[in-house]
C-alpha cells in the first residue's frame, strides 16, 4: 500500500522558512519523479515544483523561483521542499505526489498517481 505523508507545516511570519518532509512507503521514490503541489481557498491546486527520478532535473512555478528548493535522498525514501522568504500569498496546503511516468513538468494533478493528505503552511504579513 503506497503512502505519502507530508510533514513541516506551520505558522510563520513572512519573510521566514519553513522545510516541508515527505516520507514515503510502500514504493520505491527512486523509480518516480515526485513534486510539491498547493492549494489555496478558491483556487486550483497547482504544481509548485518537481523533481526527476535521480533529482538531475528540476521544475519550478515562477512564483517560488529563487525561493523554494526541491530535492529528495532516494535512499531515505524522502521528498523535500525548502521554502525561503514566505510571503502571504504561499500560503495552502501543501501536498507530495508521485507519478508513474518519467516526465515531471506535469501540471495537470490527474496525471500524478500518489497523493499525500497534505500539510498546512500559514504565512503571516
């Protein structure tokens, strides 16, 4: 049974950081490009960043450029998401997702397969 569990959310001012965990069981993350997806009241859940199998290539949202950071330790079976210089407009749930297929700038959430219960990220002005 595939599970992903997000970990690391919290409240914190803008400006601040927050590390997102994604720990996975169940499958082998090494064989699955993974990502960070977000969704914000009213709005569509949208891709954040993702990362390829053995993390050569990454993929990121405009709006996290410079700021956010993707990366995973295959070994540990574990996603990350270093998110730097908060601002209001971060704020979501934040979710850890797995696909089958190899390729990662994939907006579109009905193509990941795996899905975490997600975490809550807070960002106060």
């Amino acid at each position: 049974q595939v599970q992903l569990v997000e970990s690391g959310g919290g409240l914190v001012q803008a400006g601040g950081s927050l590390r997102l965990s994604c720990a996975a069981s169940g499958l082998t993350v090494s064989v699955y490009p993974m990502g960070w997806f977000r969704k914000a009241p009213g709005k569509e859940r949208e891709l954040v960043a993702s990362i390829s199998r053995n993390g050569g290539n990454t993929y990121y949202q405009d709006s996290v450029k410079g700021r956010f950071t993707i990366s995973r330790d295959n070994p540990k079976n574990m996603l990350y998401l270093q998110m730097n210089s908060l601002k209001p407009e971060d704020a979501a749930v934040y979710y850890c997702a797995a696909r089958n297929e190899f390729t990662i700038i994939v907006p579109s959430p009905s193509m990941w397969n795996y899905w975490g219960p997600g975490t809550q990220v807070t960002v106060s002005s």
